[in-house]
C-alpha cells in the first residue's frame, strides 16, 4: 500500500512533503500486486500493471519518494485512521504548482483502492486538471525472475528501486527513454 502511494505521488504526480512517514500508512502484504491504473480526467483505457513488493521495498519506495517531495512541496496535511487516509498537498515544480487532493481506502493488507484529483497551475500540455483511479490487490507470491521492486509495464519490467535511488531528490527518479515509452504506451499514449 505504501508503494502504491509512492508510485502515485512520487512517479505520477510526485507530491508530498516531510510531515509524511511511512507509518501512516497501512503496511501490505508482500507477493504479487496487480495495479490497475485509471487516468479518467485523459480518457485513457484502464491499464493493469504487476509489481513484487516485500515490507523492505514498500518502506524503501515510500521513503525514496518522501525524499524527492521534500524539497518541492510546501504544504502537506495527512489525516485518517482505520483504513482510509487523505493527503492533500501543494508542490511547486516545473515553473508550476499542483494541487493534489487523495484519497486511499485500504481492504486490510491485500488490497486498496486511490482516488487522486490534481490540478494544475499552468496547465501542463493544456491539461489543467488531472484525475486518477489506482486499484490494487495482492495475487499471490512472486513469480519466478521478479524480485522486490519489480514492476511489469507493457510487458517491460522497471525496477521501481533502481528508478528512485538513481535521483532521490530529483522528483520522479530515471527511467530510460524505452521505459517512459513503454509507461507512455501502456497508458494509451502513442
């Protein structure tokens, strides 16, 4: 559950600040996730993507992704308890700011489910509003040639690890170009 958060806020929309720790979120069960991803605000087709997580590479994530906000967003406010959490959020990027408003509700530790509404000021690419649903569900252990961190995009697999660390405070880590095509491609771009 961490990592997804990590993903949506760090990779996608790269939102958060300092205040944030990885205890304030749900722990998930290690194995196999499917992590369907829906960009409504683009009308994009839903896409389905896998990752292997362990409780060493959900901290990690979240802690690699709270590092690359830190510098970048000036407000953060968290609040919840049980299964649900809101994060909002104001993060100054790109000559721009984003707006986030979030919302995770968590089936226990084998699943949860992200509502995620940005807006953003400019408009990036004449989009100034963003909208994004994120289901995930634990399937089952890790496949054989998966290791923690993992993740199958379009058929290609991203070590989200290796993506984060190579520019921890740098906002949404490296990914060489065929990465970012192949995330591109899998989102319904060209």
């Amino acid at each position: 559950m961490r990592t997804g958060f990590a993903i949506a806020a760090a990779v996608i929309c790269g939102s958060a600040a300092a205040s944030v720790q990885a205890s304030d979120f749900p722990a998930r069960r290690a194995g196999l996730w499917d992590v369907t991803v829906t960009m409504e605000s683009m009308k994009l087709p839903a896409r389905t993507n896998t990752m292997c997580i362990d409780a060493a590479t959900d901290a990690r994530l979240m802690n690699l992704g709270m590092a690359s906000r830190d510098a970048k967003c000036t407000q953060m406010k968290v609040s919840g308890i049980g299964s649900t959490r809101t994060v909002d959020s104001v993060c100054h990027m790109n000559g721009g700011t984003q707006t986030n408003h979030i919302v995770m509700t968590f089936a226990g530790n084998g699943a949860y489910h992200m509502d995620m509404r940005s807006h953003f000021a400019p408009p990036i690419e004449g989009h100034g509003d963003s909208h994004i649903v994120q289901d995930a569900k634990w399937v089952g252990p890790c496949p054989a040639g998966m290791k923690p961190g993992d993740m199958m995009v379009n058929g290609m697999k991203i070590n989200m690890l290796q993506a984060q660390s190579a520019h921890p405070a740098g906002g949404y880590g490296y990914l060489t170009r065929a990465q970012i095509e192949a995330i591109i491609k899998a989102h319904g771009g060209h």
